[in-house]
C-alpha cells in the first residue's frame, strides 16, 4: 500500500484559485506513488513530464501573485521554487536516461516537500497578499473620487 496525500482542510492556503491548483499538485504526486506499482517506464516518464510542466505553471502563477503583493520575502519564495523545478528537471531527464531511479524516496520527498511548502512557504505569503489586498480595497474605498 503506497501513501498519497489526503487533501484535508489545514492544506488551504485560503484562496480557491490557488488550493485548486494545490490539488492539482497533489494529485500528480499521488499518482506518481501509486503508479510505480504498475511498473510501466514509459508512464512513469509521461508523469515526470506532467509533475515538471504544471509546476512551471503553478510557481508562474503563483510568483506573478507574489511579486504585483510586493511580498519582502520574494526572492527566498522563488528560490524555493526554483530548486524544486531543477530538481525534478535532473529526476526526469535522469530517467528518460534509464537511470536508477528510487521511486519510493522520490514519491516521500515529493509528499514532504509539497506539505512543508504549502503550509508553510505559501500559508505565509498569501496571508500577506490578503492583507495588501484588504488595504488596496480598503485605500480605494476612502479614497476621494
Ligand atoms: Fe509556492
């Protein structure tokens, strides 16, 4: 029996567009921990291409949010992600290489990874995007016409 995530409240990072996507996330890596049992190199190498192309888009998306809130901890948010892609990058092209591979490790960090990150990196930072939402609404509101 192969772990997967449980998408479960204490995941949410409070905003619909971004948990949507999170769910996403973690239904790509649930998949690629349940996938190995079919043993197929070819799906599992479809899937590293898959987990490596939306995390492009998710951090896209997501660092355009960040950098219109002028968060003060951008380029430490970025990086995380950056190493992340690098790493899945050299994950992917070492096995379309026919490297070895440790699927149950790489499945385990891929779990860890993303609960560490979404609760903590990305809790952080929208919390501080909501609130530079609230003040730009509220600037606008009492702001004279
Ligand atoms: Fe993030």
């Amino acid at each position: 029996m192969h772990q997967v995530i449980v998408w479960r409240n204490e995941l949410s990072v409070g905003r619909e567009d971004i948990d949507e996507q999170h769910k996403k996330l973690v239904s790509l890596i649930n998949w690629l921990s349940t996938e190995i049992t079919h043993d197929s190199h070819s799906a599992i190498g479809q899937l590293l291409g898959a987990l490596v192309q939306y995390t492009v888009y998710h951090f896209g998306y997501e660092e355009r949010l960040i950098e219109e809130g002028c968060y003060p901890q951008t380029d430490a948010h970025k990086k995380e992600h950056q190493d992340f892609i690098e790493f899945m990058v050299q994950k992917q092209q070492a096995w379309e290489a026919n490297e070895q591979i440790n699927l149950d490790e790489l499945g385990r960090f891929l779990r860890r990874w993303v609960i560490r990150h979404i609760c903590g990196t990305d809790k952080d930072t929208m919390k501080w995007i909501e609130v530079m939402e609230e003040k730009r609404a509220s600037k606008q509101q009492t702001s004279p016409p």
